[in-house]
C-alpha cells in the first residue's frame, strides 16, 4: 500500500483573487490592493488574471499583525515588510557562515 507525499488537491498551490482573499478572511478589493503595492506576490497568466501562491498567505498574516499591532499604514507598512524581509536574509547569511572560535 502507498500513500501520497502531499496530501490536498495537487493543483491548489495558486489561488485565484476571490478565493485567496476568502481564505485570508479579507476583502478581495484589499487583496488587490496589496498586490498593486506589492506587498502580496501574484503572477498574471496569459489571459490577465491574477494568481496567488499559497504561500502568501503567511505574507497576509504579517501585513494584519502590522496593522492591527503597530496600526501602520499602507506605505509604511511596504518598508517594514522590506526591513523584515532584509533582516531575515541578514540572519540567514549569518547563520551559513562558518563559525570562528576565540583565540
């Protein structure tokens, strides 16, 4: 007996507009928005229409912490996700670097 190595439907790692913004539980005007100002990724099929990984859903999360938390608009809520983002790869450079050891 096998069983699959990803459970769910093999094809949901993108989301359409309405659908990601029902599973972030906002509005799909703000989805859009977000995206615009690029604080969502989306990619554009061959048609127009815009697609969202799954993955940005964690991205929706931090932008609603940031704005109920620190009440941050919507410009300055870009440069701290840039200032997070930078962090984050700073650490990770850190963290891949081998250790030296004193003396």
């Amino acid at each position: 007996m096998t069983y699959p190595l990803v459970l769910g439907h093999v094809g949901a790692h993108r989301l359409d507009p309405e659908s990601f913004a029902e599973t972030a539980g906002v509005h799909p005007e703000l989805v859009h928005r977000w995206a615009t100002l690029g604080l969502v990724e989306c990619v554009t099929d061959a048609r127009g229409n815009r697609w969202f990984p799954v993955t940005e859903l964690a991205a929706v999360a931090r932008i609603q912490r940031l704005r109920a938390g620190l009440g941050l608009n919507y410009a300055a809520l870009g440069v701290v996700v840039d200032l997070l983002d930078r962090i984050a790869e700073l650490e990770a450079t850190l963290q891949q670097r081998p250790r030296r050891t004193g003396g």
